[in-house]
C-alpha cells in the first residue's frame, strides 16, 4: 500500500470511535518504519498533534506511548515548531495528568526542537510540582533536552543542585532528579557545576542508594565526555582509599558501589595513569565480599586491554602475588581471577624483559591454578564459556609444543571426557575451546583430531551427545577420516546429518562427506524452501573436482548450474530469501571460474599430447606451433576476465560478512586473479617477475591460512612461465600445473555462507513516488526533480561514512542514450539520507536507483542489493497553431463574390 493510501487510512482511524483511535494511534512506528521519508512522516506527526491536542486523557498516554517507539523516524519531521505548538496547547492546563502527558511528549520529540524556550520554561515551573506522576515526566524531559541543548544544561545545573542540597526533597525525588546528569550535554562550566555539587553531597550522609545514583550519574556524564574521566577516577579513588587518615574507610556496601563505578571507567585504559592503577591495586583487601571482587578483577581485565606499560606491570605484579584468588570456594570469583590473569600473560609486553626461567615458573605456578579451576566440577554455562576462553588464549600464547605447562592444561581439558555423562564437566564448552584451538593453530589439529577420531570409535554415546562439535574436530582442516571410519555419523538424527556436511563444507571435504550425509537426508518431511536448501546443498557438494579433466569440469559446472537454480528458486521465500544473495553470488562466482577452467584447459590440452613434439626444445620445434598456441590463449582472458568480475563483485557485496569468511572471499578472488597473470605473463603481456601480494589476513584461522599458503606455492611459479622467444612445451607444462593446483584446491565454504550476523539495509523512497505498475507521464524536453529519501537499518559494529546514489537510466528506444547519474551524500546521526537529481526527458525511459556506501572503519566502497525503478512515459507537447484564441472583436466573415472579375454573374456588383 502505498503512503498517501495509508495516510488516509490513518486519518479516518482518528476521526473514529475512542477504540479506533486507540487503534489507529498503536500502528504509528510500523507506518515510519515503511514510510521513512521525511513529508510523510512531517504529515503524520502533525495529524497525531492535532489529536493529541483535541483527544482525551487515554489517547494522549497511547500518543505518547506510540512515539516512543518511533524512535529515531521522528527527526525527519521538518514543522517542529508547528508541531510544538499543538502539543504545547494542552500544558496551559490546571490538570497535573495533562502536563504529564506534554512533557512525557517533549521529551520524546525533543530531538525536532532542542532549543524550545517554551518547553525549557515548562521544565523549570514543573519541577516544583506535587504531583508524582508529573515530577517524573518532569526529570524525563530534563534528560532529554539536557543532553542535546547546551544552553539548557547551562541554565539548569544550578537549579538541579539547589534541590539535591537542600532537605525539602525527598531522597527518592533527588535519586530521580540525578538521573539528568548521566546524558547531560556538558561544557567546561556544567562539568565544574557537577564537580563542585558532587563535593557538597559525597561528604554528607547519604543513604547508600542516593550515593549509588549519584556516583552512578556522574560517572555516565564524564563517559558521555570522556575528558573529565581521569577527575572522576581522581574522586573515585578517594573515596575507595582516602588520603586523608581522618576519613574512615568506606562501609562493603559502598566499597562495592566504588568498585563498581570504577569497573566502568576500566573501559578507557589508555587514561588512567600508573599511580591511579597502584592505587587501585592496592585496594584489594581480603576482607572484600564477593560481589566487589568480582567487580575489581572485572575491572583489572578491562584495564589490560591496550594499557601502557607500566600499568602492565603493575597488572603482572598482582597476578603474581593474588595467585590465592585462584583458590576460593565462590567459582564467580576464581574463574574472573584466572580470566584476569591470562589477559596479562597472554600480552605480548608482558615478559618482554624477564627470563625463560622466571616465565616458566610463573606459568606453572598459574597452571596449578587454571587446573584447580578446570576440575573442581561443573560450572554455570556462562562462568564456563569465560574459563575455557582464558585457558584458550593460554594455549594459543604458549603452544604445547614448546611449553610443557600447556601440555598439563590439555590433559586436563581432555580429562573431563573420561566421564560416560554428557555436560557433567562443561564438556559443551571444553569442546567448543578444541574447536577454536583447532580453527586458530595448527599445530594442535594433529592431536585433536586423532583424540576425536578415538572418542567416535570408544566413546559412541559421548561422540553422539555433541554432533555439531566432534563432526567438526574429526573433519578439521588438513586432514582426512580414516578408511574404515563410516562418513555418516549420525545415521538417525537428520540435523546431526546437516551439521557434519557443514563443517565438512567449511574444511573443504565435500565430495566424501558433504555428499552422503546430504543424501541420507529425507527431503519429503522437511518444508520447500528447506527442500530447495537441501537439494542445493547436494549439488555443491557433487561439483567438487578430484581430477582435473574435461568431462569432469562439464560435470561440475552442470551440478553447480543446477544448485544455482534450486538457490534462486528459493529466493522467492519471503522470510529467508534474503539470506540466499551471498551464497547466489557465490554459487554463480564458483560457476564462471568453472567455465574459465574449462576454457583454459581446452586451449592447453592439444598442444599437451597432440603437438607436444613440435614445442619440445630441440631442433624440431616448430615457432608457427609456438604462435597457434599464443593466439589460441588470448581468447582465455575474456573468460577469465568474467569470472574475475564475478568475483570482485562479490567481494564489493560481503560488508556484513565476518573477518574470517571475507578473508576467504577475498583469497577466491586472488585465485582468479592468479590465473590471469599466469595467462598474461605466458601472453608476454606481464612480466614473470610481477609481484602478486596476497592481503594480510583479518583473522588468522587455519582454513584462510591453508588457503594463502597454496596461493604463495602457486604464486611461486609464475616465475618459471618465462621464456625468450617463443613458448616451449616446459612453460605449456608449468601453465598446467598452475591451472591444476587451482581448480583442485577446494573451497572451503565461509561461515557467511551459513549464518548471517549482521545486516545492512536501504529502505528508498522516492519522489515521485514509484510503483510496480505505476507509470510517471511527463512531457518531451520536460526536466523534473526526483528526490530520494532513504533510511539505514544496520547492525554492523562499523558505521557508514557516505553513501552512493546512482541513477541508472535506460533509453527503452536507444540504448546509445543511457546514461549513469550519481550524488555523493552523507547520512544524518540517525542514518537518514536524501539525495536529488535534475532529469530531463526526451524519450520513455526507465530509471533505476540503487545505493552503494563506503563504511567508517576500512573506508572500502560496498554495493547494497535495494534498487527502485521508476517508469517514464514521454508525451509530445500539443501544438499551439489552430489552437490560439484571440481576444478580439467580433468580425463579418468576408465575401466570397469579391474574389471574381467585375461583369461576371457572381460578382457583388453584377
């Protein structure tokens, strides 16, 4: 439906019955999220004022409930002050639930009008009210305009502090009243104002709550601003250990809440400095209860993260002699001990300056420790998840084969599996650590791997209790099963099934175990777009190539052809098609660099064994022979030109991906792209000696390591295509061994071609407005503006720095006239954007719009998959001869017998 449609929709609802209003007012966030552009939202906002304005108490409270959840829709409203206005008739009323309702209002829309001295005035007046529900709306609102209006926050920190000084309010209004400074928009001056506030009330007495929300609040001020952290440390650790000997020491309970807010500024390492750090350190007070332990090792470990040195090692010295931490009844405590402390000797500053003794030694010492832990029984899944993460990044620093503590610490974790009880000793979680061992080191693949090929043979019950993690660990990459071991593990459990070929297809083995476990699924009680999944899946699995050979190729590109089919097909799937572009693209990449393969082997095959004689170097060789095959090898680079670009757009469409999966993504393009130098270097269009850099790896995971380390084999040999004069039956062989290593190196199918983590999208509306039938008539030569409006919905970690607009028209008439506009524009704080284009239009055309963007963090150019056409009819303008009225006066139309000679029987005189 489109906007106007729901726009009148809407207003019938509100001209409706109490309950249809009531109705009409909840779909308000859905109709933003369709509609993000910003004259409908303008339009919509200015209906719901006008209702909230004329409504009654029930439709105001769903009102102000209804925008709260538009959340960041409701900047693109651009008749903030009319807007106001309308809401802010209701204030000048006596009742206190009418004002609540308004500021409730305000501050939702504060973001349209920050500088409302209306608002602010209506702020100031209300709160001294008497009314509960009133003051909180009150405080509400102060949040909300504090943190984005200076001038506000400047005029309203003295008022705020006056109350919280005085006795006149009560202490749960002063708890709500110090919310305000969490978010508040602070300069120099407001931040002094809070410090000097802060001074007054930390040295009266205050119940605990009222010193938890204090600190609480300022503490979020100076995170907001982040200059005024090092004073709020200042403060905090003077409270915690007070220099003055006349201030006795804080009670748990408050020693707890320093703690805590201490913990939160441990997020910004860099600003604390050594003396802030040693004298947190030294706070660590046996005496502590649990809850404060938990949260001062919480805050050492984020204090780890990027320090400098020196706060590192004062880091170390307290790993060094807290080593008893380690050893406490509470696992809440030791296990945040133990994960503490293999941050600290997992950095890599750490033992820069110290022996191999004194590290060995202080390694087993913390082994007992991490030992200790890992045996003492079974822990909460969470405290679980963090101890084998710890023991983890122990493992991978000091690997088995150089430290002999860490061969202590895997004993330990494969001790656990020596009971017939599945997750009696974390056991999930221990083989989630394997697994990451696995996919991060090599060196532990042959161990662990050969432990869970024994586990499937002795162990069946164990093996089938966790079928996703030992299918991965028996099908680690680099390696291969056993002979006598069966391919189907789990011939009774069909997602067991779908889970081993999964992993088989991210370490490469499709053909042996992807395969038959695909095929022991039964397709007929799984539902069409898993049928389609499935069905896709074994056709994947089917293509990939043992021997390079013609037929072989043909077959591969028929079974690839098919699963790309079956992945379109289920493309139409409203819910999951979205999740089928990478793999599409991936698929349709896989099949050109098949038929590029194909090609190349067709021109290399003859002169291989049918005219290897004439190439050999001896006196037979034949220069004509030579130049039948140059000429026969340029045709190769069209193809593999295709397949290049196929791969590269890929590449240019994977901004959601994770590190590991566009590692390999971007290595499959290298590998196309090392086909192409190999061809031209033969070609003599590119020296042997060119440079191929393969990029430094994101993540370094044992699958995109395999991956590079072929790629640098093969890139090795490039070298050895050059020739003097003509090309030999020796360069004709090495040309075939690279295409050979390349076509038989298996994919190994990313992680984001399974599971998607984030997403990125485009919602585009235009002006005019477009339709899938709809048809835009304008007149020849007319010129229009188009405006597009578009809303980001992301929940990528990086955020976007500028977005492509581009305007792609296509002359249905002449192609000769397409034509490719685009506009360069930045997206607002709340990831909206606008662009416009000046088209004129000679001829019926369709215009497509479709969006690229360039991120904040790698500033690479990505491709979005929205598009919208819009659909131009031309009209030739109407003439304006025949069709001219003159404003003149009436005349005689004249006589036809004065056109004849005189005498003649027709003339006038006759």
């Amino acid at each position: 439906m489109s906007g106007t449609a729901q726009a009148q929709l809407f207003d019938k609802g509100l001209r409706g019955s109490t309950s249809e209003q009531l109705a009409t007012i909840s779909t308000l966030s859905r109709l933003f999220e369709e509609n993000p552009a910003p004259t409908f939202v303008n339009a919509m906002l200015l209906r719901v004022a006008d209702a909230f304005k004329d409504g009654n108490l029930d439709l105001r409270i769903a009102i102000a409930r209804a925008l709260g959840q538009c959340g960041s829709h409701l900047t693109l409203a651009f008749s903030s002050a009319e807007i106001f206005r309308r809401i802010l008739t209701v204030s000048h009323s006596n009742d206190p639930n009418a004002r609540e309702n308004v500021l409730d209002v305000l501050a939702v829309l504060s973001p349209l009008l920050p500088e409302s001295n209306q608002s602010h005035h209506l702020i100031r007046e209300s709160l001294s009210t008497t009314h509960e529900g009133e003051f909180r709306a009150t405080c509400n609102a102060l949040k909300a305009f504090a943190s984005i209006s200076h001038s506000f926050a400047e005029s309203i920190v003295l008022q705020i502090g006056k109350i919280l000084e005085e006795d006149d309010a009560s202490e749960p209004r002063k708890i709500q009243l110090c919310t305000a400074f969490s978010t508040m928009s602070a300069t120099a001056q407001v931040v002094e104002q809070v410090f000097s506030v802060a001074d007054t009330i930390l040295h009266r007495t205050i119940t605990d709550d009222y010193f938890h929300a204090f600190l609480k609040s300022t503490t979020s001020l100076c995170i907001e601003i982040r200059y005024a952290i090092s004073k709020q440390i200042d403060v905090l650790l003077n409270l915690l250990s007070p220099s003055n000997t006349r201030t006795s020491r804080p009670s748990r309970n408050r020693r707890m809440i320093i703690v805590r807010q201490l913990r939160r500024l441990a997020n910004f390492p860099n600003i604390w400095n050594e003396q802030q750090v040693l004298i947190f350190v030294e706070s660590l007070r046996p005496s502590m209860i649990d809850e404060s332990l938990m949260d001062f090792f919480d805050a050492t470990t984020s204090l780890v993260k990027n320090c400098p040195k020196e706060n590192l090692l004062a880091l170390k010295g307290l790993v060094i002699s807290s080593t008893g931490y380690g050893s406490l009844a509470n696992p809440e405590v030791t296990v945040r001990f133990v994960y503490f402390a293999s941050q600290v000797v997992c950095s890599p500053r750490t033992f820069e300056d110290d022996t191999p003794e004194f590290i060995n030694s202080t390694m087993t010492s913390l082994t007992v420790v991490v030992i200790n832990t890992c045996t003492c029984g079974r822990l909460k899944n969470r405290l679980a998840n963090k101890l084998f993460r710890a023991i983890g990044d122990i493992l991978l620093s000091f690997p088995y084969t150089d430290h002999s503590f860490s061969s202590m610490i895997i004993s330990a974790v494969f001790s656990a599996f020596e009971s017939i009880v599945s997750n009696d000793n974390n056991q999930k979680e221990r083989l989630e650590m394997l697994c990451r061992l696995v996919d991060s080191e090599k060196l532990y693949i042959p161990e662990i791997h050969k432990w869970a090929c024994k586990v499937m043979q002795e162990q069946v019950k164990l093996f089938s209790a966790y079928p996703s993690q030992f299918s991965y660990l028996c099908l680690a990459v680099g390696t291969s099963l056993p002979n006598d071991f069966p391919k189907v593990f789990y011939k009774d459990c069909q997602a067991s099934m779908y889970g081993t070929a999964r992993s088989a297809f991210r370490n490469g083995q499709w053909k042996h175990v992807a395969s038959p476990n695909l095929a022991s699924i039964d397709l007929s009680s799984l539902p069409e777009f898993e049928r389609k999944w499935i069905t896709a899946l074994r056709e994947i699995a089917d293509s990939q190539l043992l021997e390079i050979e013609p037929d072989q190729l043909e077959k591969q590109q028929s079974h690839l052809s098919s699963a790309l089919s079956a992945l379109k097909s289920g493309k139409s799937n409203t819910r999951f098609g979205n999740d089928l572009r990478f793999p599409i693209g991936m698929v349709s990449a896989m099949l050109s660099s098949s038929y590029a393969h194909f090609h190349l082997l067709s021109v290399i095959r003859p002169f291989i064994f049918s005219l290897s004689g004439a190439l050999q170097t001896n006196s037979f060789f034949n220069p004509v022979v030579a130049q039948r095959l140059l000429v026969a090898l340029s045709s190769c680079e069209l193809s593999i030109n295709e397949a290049l670009n196929e791969w590269s757009a890929l590449c240019r469409a994977s901004f959601c991906a994770d590190s590991t999966s566009f590692d390999l993504i971007t290595l499959y393009y290298l590998r196309v792209s090392i086909l192409l130098v190999a061809v031209r270097v033969v070609l003599k269009k590119q020296s042997s000696e060119t440079i191929i850099q393969i990029p430094p790896l994101t993540t370094a995971r044992t699958c995109s390591l395999f991956q590079r380390e072929r790629l640098q084999w093969i890139i090795e040999k490039i070298r050895l295509l050059k020739y003097e004069n003509s090309p030999n039956i020796h360069t004709i062989k090495t040309l075939l061994s690279i295409l050979n290593q390349l076509t038989i190196l298996p994919y190994m199918l990313p992680r984001f071609f399974f599971q998607q983590f984030y997403h990125v999208d485009f919602k585009i509306s235009t002006s005019p407005e477009a339709g899938k039938d709809k048809t835009i008539n304008v007149f020849s030569g007319e010129t229009i503006p188009v405006r597009v409006d578009g809303a980001i919905t992301s929940t990528h970690p990086s955020p976007i720095r500028s977005i492509i607009v581009f305007a792609e028209i296509t002359h249905l008439a002449n192609h000769a006239q397409n034509q490719i506009l685009q506009e360069l524009v930045e997206p607002s704080e709340n990831n909206y954007f606008t662009a416009q284009f000046l088209l004129n239009f000679k001829t019926a055309c369709d215009v497509k719009f479709r969006i690229e963007f360039i991120d904040q963090t790698s500033r690479k150019q990505w491709k979005a998959y929205n598009v919208t056409t819009l659909h131009f009819t031309v009209r030739e303008k109407y003439s304006s001869v025949g069709f001219e009225l003159k404003r003149v006066g009436h005349q005689f139309p004249p006589d036809p017998r004065r056109h004849f000679p005189k005498g003649s029987l027709f003339h006038a005189e006759a």
